[in-house]
C-alpha cells in the first residue's frame, strides 16, 4: 500500500485511486470491483518502467501469461498494442460478456513455460 505522500502526489498527477468508486478497465473496458484491481507497469518495472494502469485482476494475468517481459517493453508498452495482440483480443471478446467480478485461474501460454 502507497503511503500517505505518495497518494497526495498521484492525486495530484491525476492517478486513479485503486479504491475509489469506478474504475474501468482499459483493456476489456468493464468496472473493476476493488477486490479485482491490479497496477500494471505498460513497461515492466524491471526495465525501467514507470507508468502504471488499472486492470481487472484477471486481465494483468493474462497479459503476463501471454507476453515476456522483453516482449511487453519492446512490442506491447501501451493499451492499444496490447489490444491489437490476436490472443488478446480473442480473450478480451471472451471476457466481456462475463460479470465484472468474474476470475478464472490463468495459465502461462505454452511458448512462455518452454523457456
């Protein structure tokens, strides 16, 4: 949990609070129940990423299930290449007609649990 200053300075920058009423998923573009919010780094923090967005809980997984973290720097760092992804956008038409508290466990996608 962010301390007391660093949630000043990212209500000042205009961040999202992980707890307030409505969230909305960039990805699959349902609300996001607190008990289902998620940061995610568009460029992994290990790279040097900084910027963060809401997820669904169910979507991060399944972006960290699909993409290494190379590939997520290098390919996939904003909402829009990740929605372009044909995997994604197959799970994406696959979720958003569920609830928006639906979670189902995720698996690493074969080629990621091969290296």
């Amino acid at each position: 949990m962010a301390g007391r200053i660093k949630r000043k300075q990212a209500q000042a920058a205009g961040v999202p609070r992980l707890f307030s009423a409505t969230i909305r998923c960039p990805l699959c573009e349902r609300a996001i129940p607190p008990a289902q919010r998620d940061a995610h780094h568009l460029v992994p923090k290990s790279r040097g990423g900084r910027q963060t967005v809401v997820l669904h809980r169910i979507c991060h997984r399944q972006v960290h299930a699909l993409f290494s973290e190379a590939e997520l720097e290098r390919d996939y760092p904003t909402i829009d290449a990740l929605r372009s992804h044909p995997r994604m956008a197959l799970f994406i038409n696959w979720l958003r007609p569920k609830p928006d508290d639906f979670f189902e466990r995720t698996r690493a996608s074969l080629r990621l649990r091969r290296r």
